[in-house]
C-alpha cells in the first residue's frame, strides 16, 4: 500500500510565507512523517521535492498514518479542511 504526504501548497500556500517560516515548516512535516512511518510499519518509498511516497505492510497501516497525520495537521491549522 502507497501513500504520499508532501507540505507544498496542499497544506498551506508557500508563497504566503517567509522562506525561513517555510523551511521549519517542511522540516516539522518531515519529522512527523518519519516518526509515523516507523510507528505504522511503514518506510519512504521516495521523495520528490517535498512530497514523499510510502510503502506500508498492510493498508491498515496505511491508514492508521494517514488519520493520525490528518487530524496533528488538522490541529496545527495546517490541513485544507482547518483553513477558514
């Protein structure tokens, strides 16, 4: 099962930002990211700019990921559904 996660402006718009606020912003989504994956049987299948392609054991693993990233991007006003 393959997912992909990237911090671009699916989550919030880039060109709104410094580019210092930008790059903390990336390297926390990349972090979160990684913690995830070892905690979902999961690893990074790729990277391309700043999106990142996953390969998980099962497609629980899978989405048991994609919810726990959803509702932490959720809270920190980060996801597309949290914008007003």
């Amino acid at each position: 099962m393959h997912t992909e996660s990237g911090a671009d402006g699916r989550i919030c718009r880039r060109e709104t930002l410094p580019a210092e606020t930008m790059n903390k912003a990336l390297n926390l989504h990349n972090k979160l990211v990684h913690e995830l994956l070892s905690k979902h049987n999961g690893h990074e299948a790729a990277t391309e700019g700043d999106s990142v392609t996953a390969a998980f054991g099962s497609p629980w693993d899978a989405l048991a990921f994609a919810q726990v990233r959803t509702v932490w991007l959720e809270g920190q006003g980060l996801h597309p559904r949290s914008a007003s």
